[in-house]
C-alpha cells in the first residue's frame, strides 16, 4: 500500500512512460512539472500551446525545449480543442490542464465530437491526499466538477474513489459517506444518501470494499474521536482510505483547508472520461502537477 505521493512516483517509474498531452501548456509552473516528470521517466509530453511563449518560458526556466513535442496553437480554446483531439485520436494516455480556465478545459473535454466521455460517463475529480499526522494516503471526492451531486452521481464518485485506491495498492477500500454529523438525521440529506449508499454496499454492489454513512469527518479520520463518541460496530471509522462528500462546498473546503492551511500534499485529476484528465489549479505549486501527473500515469 502506497502511504506517500512519493511512492505513487516511485510506481510510476517502473512501469514505462506514458504519453502526456497538455492544454496550454505554456505557463512556468507547469512546464516545470513536466519537464520533471519527463526527466524522472514518468512521461513523454507534447505541449500544445503558444510556441513562442513556450519556447521564453523554457528558456527563462533553463529547460531543453527540445525535450518536448510542441503543438502551435493560437488561444487557449484551440489549444484545448487540439489538446483532446490528439487524446482522442490515441496519441496520449492522459491530458492535462495548463494555463486554462477549469470550464474551457472540462468544455473541450465533454465535446461530444470526440467522444472522450462514454455514453451516460460521469465526471467527477477525485483528489490523492497526503496529510500530516495521517499514516496512509486519502482519496477524496469531490472538490472541483461536481457541485451537488444526486445519489446515482455519488454511487459513480464511490465507485471511481474505490478504484483509485486499489491501484494506491488498498485491498479492501475503507469509504467513508462524510456528512455533519454520524447520527441517523432524515432533515439531512447528506445523511439520508450515505445511509442508502451503504445498504448497497451490504447487498454487495461495491465488490471488496466497505462503504459506511454517514459519518462526520474526525469519525472518520481518527480514532479517538470514535472512541470519545463511542461508536461501535464500525468497519471505517477512525481508518478511512476515501471520503465522499455529499457537495462542493463541504469537498472543496475540506481540500483547501488541509493544504492551504494544514500543510498538505495532493495529487488531482478528473476521472470518469476514456482516459484520466488532470485538473490542477493554475495557482497550485509545481510538486502539486508533478504528483498529479504521476497518479494520472498509475
């Protein structure tokens, strides 16, 4: 099991690179990323974007331009559009977002002309966690895409958070439905999912993983607050290895606070389309996009 983003890298390098396509990848947080990713042997890249731009970037950085395939592009629409093209027509194995809005990015990459999202897909971005204090890796969802998703959308974000801790090298996935309280409330309907979500997974509808909800955050995370609760019975409490929550609001405040704030390292990408697309801020540090494009390559 994978306890640090380090590792994932570590993964990574043993498997071979994969092909890296990046929209508007012209900005120097970026194409520091993967440069580094390219010299670590995570990836090979093609940088669709403003040659010129890409080429002073790379210079003022001191990166070899020549390390990368560059695809001209005039603004950051058509850079997005020849980004998913390429993607599309299987020349990449992931795609990432450079220095483009969130909604021209996820526009370009629900394009029904390419077909990168299957029939009935849902896209949601899920979020690899390494936290201080907390001895494994936290998958969670959903911070970005999802604003406040219906109970067949978060039966799709706990089936995707499932998956991407099994390849984190969890056997038996511990999710945890994250709502504000871990009492039964039926005027709460973060509490009224979670409790139909984990009757789905008592009936077997997840495979070899637990699901339970609700449960508040600390329940969730650490055992003391289960033991000062006394909750019992719990097969996730105080051990999650995901967390779904019930909206944006509550996912995007956690993730914010625990990096921002608490000192936090993560790695993001959206998953649900033909291949994963990964979805960083433009303001978040280059060790966030190198980590982000080491868990797309996993």
């Amino acid at each position: 099991m994978f306890n640090k983003l380090d590792d994932i890298v570590a993964a990574v390098k043993q498997q071979g690179r994969k092909r890296l396509i990046v929209a508007c990848g012209q900005d120097a947080h970026t194409v520091e990323s993967v440069a580094e990713a390219v010299r670590m042997g995570l990836v090979e890249a093609a940088l669709v974007g403003d040659r010129a731009e890409i080429e002073r970037v790379c210079k003022a950085e001191s990166i070899d331009a020549g390390m990368f395939r560059i695809v001209e592009a005039a603004s950051d629409t058509e850079s997005v559009d020849r980004a998913v093209r390429m993607v599309a027509a299987g020349e990449g194995d992931a795609l990432m977002k450079g220095l483009v809005s969130t909604d021209k990015y996820m526009r370009g990459i629900l394009n029904r002309e390419y077909s990168l999202v299957p029939p009935k897909g849902v896209l949601n971005h899920l979020l690899v966690l390494q936290l201080p204090g907390y001895g494994r890796l936290l998958v969670v969802a959903d911070v970005a895409v999802l604003t406040y998703p219906d109970i067949a959308q978060k039966t799709s974000m706990v089936r995707q958070l499932i998956a991407v801790a099994r390849k984190l090298g969890v056997e038996t996935p511990k999710v945890a439905m994250i709502a504000p309280t871990e009492q039964m409330s039926t005027t709460l309907p973060a509490c009224m999912d979670a409790a139909v979500i984990s009757k789905m997974c008592d009936r077997g509808d997840f495979g070899d993983a637990i699901v339970e909800g609700p449960l508040a955050i600390d329940v969730a995370l650490y055992p003391d607050a289960v033991a000062v609760k006394k909750l019992r019975g719990s097969r996730v409490a105080g051990e999650a290895d995901a967390l779904c929550f019930a909206n944006i609001d509550a996912g995007n405040s956690f993730f914010k606070c625990t990096t921002a704030i608490a000192g936090g390292l993560h790695a993001g990408m959206v998953v649900g389309a033909r291949v994963p697309c990964i979805l960083t801020s433009r303001s978040d540090p280059k060790e966030s996009k190198l980590y982000s494009i080491a868990l797309a390559a996993l």
